[in-house]
C-alpha cells in the first residue's frame, strides 16, 4: 500500500505563511498564552515547594497542542504523556483544577491523587496523562478501537515525543492502528531531546515519521511555530480517519526552552541554540500575525490582561484549596 498522495514529508519554508483571521487566530493565541502563563506560575510554585515529584513543561512548544487540538470536536479523543497540562487546557479543561492538582489539592481535576503527570477528564474526552514513555500509543488505540466499534465517527489524538518511537508500545500501537484501520492521529512532538540525549545519538533514523511506511500508514512531518499550520495540517489527517478509518503519524518538529523537567537545568544544550528556537517562538509569531492581520494593541493588552488574570485566579485557588490528604482514606497517619 502506498501513502496517500496529499501527504507531504518535507519540512515547510519557516517563512511560509498559512491564510488566517484575527477571529480564528485571537482564540489560539489566547489559549497558548494561557498555557505558558499556567506552565510560568507552575514552575514557580514549584520553586516554592508548593508542587512536588515531577514537573515537565511543555514552553516552547504551545503551538502543536493548541493547533492540533483546534482541529478536534469536543467529542474526540485525546491521549497525552507526562508534559501534558497544555493538551487538557487546549481539550478545555480550566486552569484552577489543573493547577490545582499539580498541587495535590483535593479540588485538583483528579482530586489532587494523581499530579502533575496524570491529569484525566473524562468529560472533556481527555484520557491522559501518562508516565511510561510510549506505554499510552496502544491506549490510544484501544480509543480509537472502541469508536470504530460504536460507529461514532470519533477520532483519537495522541502526542508523544521523538524518545517514544524507540519504545514497544509505540510500535505495537501503529501495528494495530495500521492493521484493523483505527481512527487514530498519532503526533509525534519532536522537541529534540529524550530528556538530555539528542535525536542523532537515540535514533537511528531522525525522521520519525518514516515509520509509517513499516505500516503502510499515512505519514506528514512539518515544524511546529505556526499554529495555524499546525491546525491545518493535523485536520487533514483527522478528515482521513473520520471519513476512512485511516490513521496518520505526524511528526512536528518544534523545541522545549527550559530543560526536561524542573529538576534538569538543561547543560546539554548550548546558549546559541536555545536563543536560537527562542527567536521563534510561536507565542510571538502570532502575535505578530494577529498586528498583521489588523488586530489593535488595545485588543492585544486587553486579551493578556485577561489570561493573567485567569492564571493569577488559578494560582489563588490551588494555594487556598485544602490539601488531598485530608480525605485520601489510604493515607497513613501516624
Ligand atoms: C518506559 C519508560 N522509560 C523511561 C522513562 C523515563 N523517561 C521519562 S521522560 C523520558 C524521555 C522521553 O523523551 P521523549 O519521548 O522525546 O519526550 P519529551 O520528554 O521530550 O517530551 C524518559 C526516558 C519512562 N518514564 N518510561
């Protein structure tokens, strides 16, 4: 079997810019600031020890997220790793819970038991947050399985890193996705690094998105600073499994500013190269866009005036709510 023919694998001209309006980029705009605001303020509780365990954030790479996920319906699926508070704000989960669990708090979207790395909304058709690398491809085809199987026309999304693709449950996920014809999008986040190793010592081939030629599956591989691009792009693939079945793997190539997690200060990389992707950063490249298109500064400050706002009130929230434990009935008190 071939790949479709619409599917490109080049990455684009960075300067390439895809058609769009204020009233489909403000919105966008606003849920990736609110992402990296929510990531600033949980970096910084955590600094204060008001979060414990682990911590990965995902700035830098705002746009896959939010693009992506703005090409879903609420009734979708979406499947996510460890760095993966932005994927359940874009699916539409507010902020005050989800900062609310990273604290443990028993308001937290699963009531402060599960952290930062095991956020779930059932109702919002957000299924995780998973710790195992790659252990969640096969989940999300178990997703995509079950929507085929009711006939619900639904679609599952799921992301995970360039470290992924080297583990089993990645390749066991696209078997079958590949095989029974799941109505599955996997993308793959090319961040660069699988925590301080860079893709040329951990894969032998770096294009991720070949794998899908093992499979006979459709395969598209673009970077990832515009996020209308990147919504337009995974639509594409999203309209395939809808309306034939087909799965997709996409790999956006994009790039995490701070290091793997708040424990790793990130030495692996040099100055250069971070200022370098820092330049691009997709948060400026659609303000930018939005000035283009028309949009004022009075509406720009008052968007961000809002998203602060909303942060401020979900910072406010988790440190006033009262703690998990006091009614985790597994915890041993002494
Ligand atoms: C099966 C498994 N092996 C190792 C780890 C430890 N670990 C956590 S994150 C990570 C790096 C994964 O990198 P990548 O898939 O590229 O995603 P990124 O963290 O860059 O988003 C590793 C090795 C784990 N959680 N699960």
């Amino acid at each position: 079997m071939s790949t479709p023919e619409s599917v490109r694998v080049e990455p684009d001209d960075p300067s390439e810019l895809v058609e769009t309006t204020v009233e489909e980029l403000a919105p966008l705009y606003r849920q990736m600031l609110a992402i990296r605001r929510l990531e600033e303020a949980s970096a910084k509780a955590y600094s204060q020890g008001k979060i414990g365990g682990f911590l990965h954030l995902i700035i830098g790479q705002e746009a896959v997220c939010v693009g992506a996920i703005a090409a879903l319906t609420p009734d979708d699926y979406v499947v996510a790793t460890y760095r993966e508070h932005g994927h359940a704000y874009a699916k539409g989960v507010p902020a005050r819970p989800i900062l609310a669990e990273l604290y443990g708090k028993k308001t937290g979207l699963v009531k402060g038991l599960g952290g930062s790395m095991h956020l779930f909304d059932k109702e919002k058709n957000f299924l995780g947050g998973y710790g195992i690398v790659g252990g969640h491809v096969p989940i999300a085809a178990g997703a995509a399985f079950a929507a085929k199987y009711r006939g619900d026309g639904r679609v599952a999304l799921c992301f995970f890193g360039e470290g992924a693709s080297t583990i089993g449950g990645f390749a066991e996920g696209l078997a079958l996705a590949a095989l029974w014809k799941l109505p599955v999008v996997l993308i793959c986040e090319n961040n660069q690094y699988s925590m301080g190793t860079p893709t040329y010592r951990s894969l032998a081939v770096e294009d991720v998105s070949l794998r899908a030629l093992a499979h006979g599956m459709a395969r598209d591989r673009f970077d990832g600073d515009d996020v209308i691009k990147v919504k337009r792009r995974v639509a594409e693939a999203i309209e395939r499994a809808r309306t034939t079945g087909e799965p997709t793997l996409i790999e956006v190539v994009t790039y995490r500013f701070r290091g793997h997690s708040m424990s790793d200060p990130g030495l692996y990389r040099t100055k250069e190269e971070v200022e370098e992707w820092r330049r691009r950063d997709p948060l400026n490249r659609s303000r930018a866009r939005l000035v283009e298109l028309g949009m004022s500064e009075d509406d720009l400050t008052a968007l961000e005036d809002d998203v602060k706002a909303e942060i401020e009130d979900a910072v406010k929230f988790a440190d006033e709510s009262p703690a998990a434990d006091e009614y985790f009935p597994y915890v041993i008190k002494e």
